[in-house]
C-alpha cells in the first residue's frame, strides 16, 4: 500500500484492527521505524483529534513531524489545470505537492467538503490533486467524502467492546444548526460493510446518504423501533445530501437521550454539540465510548503510518 486514502485501502480490516491494538499496548514497539523520516500535515480546516493523535502516532514511530495549517497560512491554492492565474489563487497545487514532496516522506490532507457544489466535491479536488502530484504516500485526514482514519478507530473500539460476534450497530442522524459534511457517516457505512454487525441506519425521511454507499444497508425511518435492542448507537449529523449541503430539518426530537439509548453504548466522533445531539446524560454516562473512540485515533493513524513506512522503506 502507498497510499491511505479510502477505506479500499485496507486489505484486511481485522489484520488491521488487531494490529492496532498491539499497538494501543505497546505503543513504542515500532519506535525506530519511522527513524529519518518525515510527516507532512497539511489542515485546510480546523482540527483537534486529527492532528494530535496523528502527530503523536508518528512520534510513537519514532517520525519528525511538521504541520501547516494551510487553509489559514499558505498561499491560497489553484486546482485547475491550464487555467490563467490571474485572479486570488498564488501558487498551482502542482508545484505546491512537489515542493512539500522535498520536505516529507508522508504527506497528510485534511480538506472538507464545501457543501456548496457537490460535482466538485464528489471530485475530491484537494486530496486527488495531492495524490496526483505529490511524488510520496498522501495520508486522507478527512476528505470531502471520507475519514477512514476516523472509521477505523470506530471499528477498533467496536471490537474492543463487542460482546457478541454480530452487535446491532444504529448509525443515527441527530440535529445540528450548521450544515455538515458526509464524509463521516459514509465512512462509518462503509466500514459496517467491512465487518460481522446487524446494522441499520435511521434518519427523517429525504436524509438519504448516497446510495452507492448506503447500497442494500437498512434504512428505518423511525428511529425508536431503529434503536430498540441497539448494542452501539452511532450518532452523527449530516446535511441533506439530495437537496445538496442544505439543513432542511431542525426536529429536536432527532437529539439521543438516555432513554432512548437504553443499554446500548453511544458513539461519536467528536466535536460533539451538548444537548443539541445529545444530552448531557449521556456524555457524561458511563455507557459513552466518546473518549476512547477519540484515544483509538492514535492507534488508527499509527498502524496505517506503520503499512506506509514498511510499504516505502
Ligand atoms: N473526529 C475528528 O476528526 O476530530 P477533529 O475534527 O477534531 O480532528
């Protein structure tokens, strides 16, 4: 593997998973691997996971770490090919990729969906433009349409927690004022595609996610009967995907409680909105997997550092 951009990039979620938790009990096992090497992040949006599981997963690979919070202090980029840079943009992503190249022997993305234009989106502009031009392994830190790092410490703290092979997992939409991105939940999807679990998504009606990832998986729109029996609850918003970026629908009674969750255990990814989501119940019971889903980044980012740095060495 060179890349990790998707979830495709994933030969065996378990092998991966397993390793992971090697990982998360000997963090320091590997801790020569990434000896004179060099990770690149680039952030064309805000961070606080992201940034510092990974950094600290490269750490633990014994990897320099460099980072750049492009979006605010680089120079705004140019994607397109052939055009006339006459306007806002300063530097072409071509060179741009080939110079960071230089520097790093990994380079991480992290650029969001627009939610403006779903064509451009669905692109995946900024990472494919890294992948194309960048002459080392890109690293999706959360694109326009996924966070498989995100997805695969999901699935470690599942399997961390599982009690029977076949959970009941709900991924669940709940309200948000602002508009969200997918790449999440189509992550979290396509994972649950990946591994043994009895899974269902539940939403209000019209908040379909794209069906060339949602495929055959069940979509009950009560969301009650959805989480009867739940052993996960995966709780997320996004935007409306039809009506592209948009937030047609505000109901409160979308928001997880702790009567509704029953006995099962709450996932998100985090940052997470307090009683607009979720209540505070159950945050601050012992029943949410919040924390360590957010501690399972690091040995996500490192065992997907660890295939890269083996892959290149
Ligand atoms: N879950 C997640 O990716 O968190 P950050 O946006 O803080 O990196």
């Amino acid at each position: 593997m060179k890349h990790f951009v998707s979830l495709n990039d994933i030969d065996s979620l378990q092998e991966w998973v397993e390793g992971a938790l090697l990982l998360k009990k000997n963090p320091s096992a590997y801790k020569n691997l990434g000896e004179e090497k060099t990770i690149g992040l680039l952030f064309f949006n805000n961070s606080l996971r992201t940034r510092l599981s990974t950094q600290k997963a490269a750490m633990n690979l014994g990897m320099k770490v460099m980072i750049m919070n492009f979006g605010k202090d680089g120079w705004a980029l140019e994607f397109e090919d052939g055009t006339i840079m006459d306007q806002g943009n300063a530097e072409h992503v071509k060179e741009a990729a080939r110079v960071v190249s230089q520097y790093c022997d990994i380079l991480g993305i992290r650029a969001f969906a627009s939610l403006k234009n779903k064509e451009e989106d669905e692109a995946e502009v900024v990472i494919s433009s890294f992948k194309k031009y960048a002459s080392i392994p890109v690293l999706n830190m959360e694109s326009s349409l996924s966070h498989p790092l995100q997805a695969l410490a999901d699935a470690i703290t599942i399997q961390e927690h599982q009690e029977s092979p076949q959970p009941k997992i709900v991924l669940s939409w709940a309200p948000h004022p602002k508009a969200l991105p997918h790449a999440v939940a189509n992550s979290f999807v396509e994972v649950m595609q990946l591994q043994d679990a009895n899974f269902t998504i539940t939403h209000p009606k019209g908040y379909e996610l794209d069906p060339k990832i949602t495929k055959d998986i069940k979509i009950e729109y009560d969301q009650e009967k959805a989480l009867k029996d739940a052993d996960f609850v995966y709780v997320k918003n996004w935007s409306n995907y039809t009506n592209y970026g948009k937030v047609i629908n505000h109901d409160k009674n979308w928001m997880i409680t702790q009567k509704k969750l029953g006995n099962a255990k709450f996932m998100h990814c985090l940052p997470v909105r307090r009683n607009v989501v979720v209540e505070d119940a159950v945050l601050d019971g012992n029943q949410s997997l919040v924390i360590e889903q957010a501690n399972n980044r690091t040995f996500a980012a490192q065992i997907v550092l660890k295939k890269i740095l083996e892959a290149i060495k």
